[in-house]
C-alpha cells in the first residue's frame, strides 16, 4: 500500500511517534472539481462508442520507473492476454488491442491516462492500477467508459457507480490481517504512508483486531519515498515491544517500499528477537522474502493476507499457461504477484461480458450495460462469483461497489509463503471481511 507524501503535514516527532489522525474525507467534491477543470480546459469528453468493425479496444494502466510503487507486470500481463486471446480465435472473433498508460504516480499524468482512454475510444479500462482515484475517475465517468478490476488501492473504487472491483482492495486485507493478528499481538504498531490512501488504513486494520479483542493499532505515519528509515523501524519496535505479555507485532504497509524499511527494520529488530511481523501482499512477495534472507530473514513466521489463493495454487493454471505461452521471458510478469492476478481476473471479467454482449455491438456503454444487468462471473474459485449491484453490503461504511471482501491468510514457513491452514490466526482458508468491515471506524 503507497500513496503520495504530502508536505503539508509534518510526521510525528520521536517524542510522539504514534498519532490518529482521522479517515481522509470524502473525494467527491474533489473529483467533481477535477471534471469541470478538465472540461473547461480541454473540451467536453466524447461519448465513447468503441471502434466499428471487428477490434474492441481497452486500456489498462499502472506506475513504472517511479520512486514508489510500480505495478509494470499489469500492462505486461494485459498484453499477454491479448496475444494469447487473439491466437485463441479473439473475443467472438474480435480481435482485443490493449492500450497501455504510466500514471507515474502522479494525479496529473493519472487524469492524462483517463483523457487518453476516452480519446482513443476505448470500451473499458481493465485491470489497473492507480492510487489517484479522484483524477481518474471524473474523466471515464463523463465518458461512460467501466473501470473493471483496479487494484482497490483508494476508496473511490468502491463508491465510483463506474467501478466494478474484483477485489476487496486495501481495507479487505487489513481487516483480515487485524482477525489474524488480534489473537496473538500485544501491542501492534501499523507503519504506513502519510497520504491520502493511508489514510484509510487505521480504521481497516484497527476493524479487524477489534473484532480479535484487541484495543487496537497504534498508527505511525512515514513519508514513503525515505532512502533509510532507521528512526521510524526503532519506534516501532519499541512501541510493539512495550507489553511484555504478549509478543508484539509490526505491520508495514508501504507497498514498494516496505522493501526499503526492512532494510533498516532488520537491523534494528535484534534488540527486539520478539516482535514479529504481519503485513499484506502488495508491500511483500516471495522475491521479497527470498532477498531477506528467506527462512533465517525477519519475515519467517509473518502472517501475510491476500485477496487470491497462492499462487501454488492448480486454480492459477489457466492464467501460468498464458504466461508461459504468450511472455516466458518476460520478467515483469510475476505469476505470484497480486497485481497480475488481478489483471487475470479483471479480463477473465470482461471476457465474460463479450461472451454475453455476442454478436451484438461492443461499446462502452454496452459493457456497462452488460455489468450492471446483473450478470455473474465465474473466475474458476479464484474469487466468489463476481456481480455487481447498484448498492452493495458495505455501503453504509462507504464502500457501495466492494461486492467481494474475502481474503486469504498465508504464513511464511521455511522461507516459502504458504497458506496458513486450519485454525491459524483465527481465518481458516478464506474469511470474508463483509460482517468485519461493517464495524470499522471510518468517521
């Protein structure tokens, strides 16, 4: 989990190293400005019709060659996709062409790519990912174009009427994090960016280890693009260390940059062999782990949560086959990488509208039709059946469009991520979050 560092906040000084500030307010007003700028300076979007003949166009976009977070195997995996579905006879003997953007991590060049899609008249953005929500949401809104599949990096995925999400971002896996962690932790210190997308984070993680009996997360706040962070890594071992009945627990929510704090946290933690880790895919991987010394590195024994069964999983074999066929040697493409899985699903999504749509014309208004006609997807046991109702079970919380909040629990056990197993932090296999998530704090 990453988000811009904002300068107008300070971080907390040593002498209060823990603070809670509250949920980042609501981005509509936001997004609503963001339209009518764009309007104003650039025109009125077109309404988006696709193209005529026998191409269906799409867009999936995602950071690269930034300073935080980089998602590059989501376009790779896209283009995967369309080389093996078009080798495979196209979509109803479509041929798919995938645009590709670099939002850069950047609310403008995310605005830019949004603009882009409604030019180029694509059908749909598919499986991307984006942390700047309020930029890119007004402008495929005002074009009529679905946004299937974003990570669920920012809560605008779960309030956009345009957004259909595969996953239950962000605040599935911390409250399933919190349920794993609540049981076993003392005192839990959650380290995680001071922006707006981490703003959300207390109150998801705080949802789930209250739910655990335990009082709740102490919150420190980082700027994510630090080159070291020995300070923030030694309070926060000493915040978690500070009860001594129970081992206490660091969560590192950084995203790519966790990789950069264990760095430091490894180094600081041998004056605290107790203190353990929990985090979520997204800020660890098994390369991740493997760099860190697999079984003898700091994240032996972490509990880790995910929307998706391991990627040892046989369910994952459709989705190894493309790779294997389409980008062998393509290293972006981590199959284990939750990001290309949710590009795999998100175009398992829309495979399934054009398998409803047939024949008939493809546009993107016809794909929002198709979506919002109460169509069910199937994604092989990967995720519950997929659909999307105009408002779903978490919309008192704010989340009206989160339609899946199962995760997954996974330890890592001799260096190797695995699937935690019957009984282990209190989720067996896959929980869902739903009942969870309804009690969270996000005033």
């Amino acid at each position: 989990m990453t988000g811009r560092p904002r300068t107008t906040r300070t971080s907390p000084s040593p002498a209060t190293p823990f603070s809670r500030p509250g949920r980042a307010a609501a981005l509509s007003l936001g997004a609503m400005a963001l339209c009518t700028s764009l309007t104003a300076g650039c025109g009125v979007l077109p309404s988006v019709t696709g193209d005529a003949g026998d191409t269906v166009k799409v867009m999936t976009w995602a950071p690269q060659d930034t300073g935080a977070t980089n998602k590059p195997g989501m376009p790779a995996m896209a283009l995967a996709y369309a080389k093996w579905i078009n080798s495979h006879g196209g979509l109803n003997g479509r041929k798919l062409e995938v645009l590709t953007c670099n939002d850069h991590n950047d609310s403008v060049a995310a605005a830019k790519c949004a603009r882009r899609a409604a030019a180029e008249n694509v059908v749909a953005v598919v499986g991307s990912y984006s942390q700047f929500g309020d930029s890119f949401l007004a402008p495929l809104e005002s074009a009529g174009i679905p946004y299937i599949g974003g990570y669920g990096v920012t809560d605008d995925e779960f309030t956009g009427p345009m957004s259909y999400p595969v996953n239950g971002g962000q605040p599935a896996l911390l409250a399933g994090l919190g349920r794993a962690l609540g049981a076993s932790c003392g005192r839990v210190a959650l380290v995680r960016p001071d922006s707006i997308a981490g703003d959300q984070l207390p109150a998801m993680l705080d949802s789930g280890l209250k739910a655990a009996g335990h009082p709740g997360a102490g919150d420190q706040l980082v700027a994510e693009d630090l080159t070291g962070y020995d300070d923030q890594s030694d309070r926060a071992l000493r915040f978690a260390s500070g009860d001594t009945l129970r081992e206490g627990c660091v969560v590192p929510a950084l995203g790519d940059r966790t990789d950069t704090f264990m760095d430091s946290f490894r180094r600081a933690r041998a004056d605290f062999p107790a203190v353990r880790l929990g985090t979520v895919l997204g800020s660890v991987d098994q390369t991740m782990i493997n760099s860190t010394g697999g079984a003898s590195g700091p994240y032996e024994g972490a509990y880790v949560t995910g929307w998706y069964p391991p990627a040892s999983d046989p369910r994952w074999k459709p989705m190894k086959r493309v790779i294997s066929e389409e980008a062998f040697d393509d290293n972006r493409i981590d199959p284990a990488d939750a990001g290309v899985q949710t590009t795999w699903i998100a175009y398992t999504v829309f495979k399934a509208v054009l398998d409803r749509i047939g024949g008939g014309e493809v546009s993107a208004d016809s794909v929002r039709k198709t979506l919002n006609s109460g169509l069910r997807v199937s994604t092989g046991g990967l995720t519950p059946t997929l659909y999307w109702p105009y408002e779903g079970k978490l919309a008192s919380v704010g989340f009206p469009r989160m339609v899946n909040a199962d995760v997954t629990l996974q330890v890592v056990r001799g260096g190797e991520l695995v699937a935690a197993g019957q009984g282990v932090g209190g989720i067996d296999g896959t929980a869902d979050m739903t009942g969870t998530l309804e009690n969270a704090d996000v005033r």
